[in-house]
C-alpha cells in the first residue's frame, strides 16, 4: 500500500481471538458474510 507525502499509516492488531470471535459472528449472522467478502475484496 503507497501512502501519499505526510500520510501516516495507523495499525491495529488483529488477535487470533478477534477472529474466532468473527468467525462466530459470521455463524450466526450469515448475511454479513457478503459485506464482509464485498469490503475485503472489492465489489
């Protein structure tokens, strides 16, 4: 990823935890599944 002059790139850590519970979210909420894979994908 190319960040413009002066832009500063934020991090957050992403546990194994946070993406069981994810996991068990898109479980019990299988209609976010296309949001999700539209967001990390592209449409």
């Amino acid at each position: 990823m190319q960040l413009g002059r002066g832009a500063k790139m934020r991090t957050m850590a992403f546990t194994v935890q946070d993406l069981k519970e994810l996991l068990e979210l898109l479980e019990q909420h299988p209609e976010w599944k296309s949001v999700l894979r539209a967001s990390l994908l592209g449409e």
